[in-house]
C-alpha cells in the first residue's frame, strides 16, 4: 500500500496591479521600463510572469521575484498597450487588473514657416511688405504633438505663436522658430 498526498490548487494567484509606464502617459525614450506590484499564492506558490504588449506576449517567464523589466530592443513611436500575467506552480493565472496604454514620442517636432504674400524672392532673400503674413506649421507625426511653438524676429525675445504675424520693421530681419 503507497500512501501519498497531494495538493489540488484551483486558486488563481492574488491581484496586483501595474505600476509604471502609467496608464495614458507619453514617453520620450523608445527603451521602455515596465513595473508591477508583486502578485503571491499562498496554495502552491507563485511559478512566473508574462509580459503582454500590444496584445502578443512580449516576455514569457520572468522570475517570480522580478517585478519589472526593461525593453532591450526600442518600440515604435505611436500608442502601445501593455498588461502581465501572473502564474502559479499549479497553472492557474490572473491578469494584472487593467491593460494600461502608453505612447512613445521620441522625436522632436518638426516646424517649417511659410512666407505669405505679397513677397517675392530675389538672389535667394526674401522681399516682403509690412501686411505679408509669416505662418509656423508644426508637425509631429505619430508623437504627442507640439506643446509650444515660439519664434523671435532679430535678437529679440522669445514670443509664443498663436497664428500667422507680421514684421513691421523695414530693412534686413532673421525669424527664428522652434517648437516642443
């Protein structure tokens, strides 16, 4: 006669929630850290983690001690959505409570100025009257779109753009611009 015991363990692991990169939040670096509260089971203990991004597993057995992990490879700017798995020795898993969505944004901005008319060009210089109206465009591609736009005619300061401007002054002038 062998007489032995057993565990049966139906008992998914304990909820936990994520932690970092927040949900809704913009990250300017494509090298992503991801972090979670610890998960436990008290029946047959806690086997691994897995790693769900953009909806196919990204990290399949990551150690029951490591509640976090850093992306070796760059992600593509534009939104992601991320989520993790806990699993017990038994089988048994729980998702993390929410699938969290973030966004990379790690290019600048690119700003281009439009001269309006009247104006002319003669020798590669711009020839303008005091109504020709000068308009910044902005274009962020897949980023979080531009936060500030600025420009400065000479060696004056910074303003802040909110539509098409002029330059009133006659003689030679430099518009600067740049956008965050």
């Amino acid at each position: 006669d062998n007489i032995g015991t057993f565990l049966i363990d139906l008992t998914p692991p304990d909820a936990f929630a994520l932690m970092s990169p927040p949900n809704e939040s913009w990250n300017r670096s494509s090298g992503v850290v991801f972090s979670w509260k610890a998960s436990a089971d008290a029946v047959s203990g806690l086997s691994h983690y897995q790693l769900t991004l953009d909806g196919v597993v990204y990290q399949e057995n990551l150690p029951p001690d490591k509640t976090s992990f850093t992306t070796p490879k760059t992600l593509l700017d534009g939104e992601h959505t991320w989520l993790v798995h806990a699993f017990d020795q038994a089988g048994n898993s729980i998702a993390s409570k929410e699938e969290w969505r973030f966004s990379i944004d790690s290019a600048s901005p690119q700003s281009t100025i439009t001269v309006g008319k009247p104006s002319t060009t003669i020798d590669g210089i711009f020839h303008v009257e005091d109504t020709t109206p000068f308009t910044i465009n902005v274009d962020d591609g897949n980023g979080s779109g531009g936060a500030l736009t600025e420009y400065k005619i000479d060696n004056g300061d910074w303003r802040p753009y909110s539509g098409p401007f002029t330059v009133p002054l006659d003689g030679r002038h430099l518009i600067s611009y740049r956008s965050t």
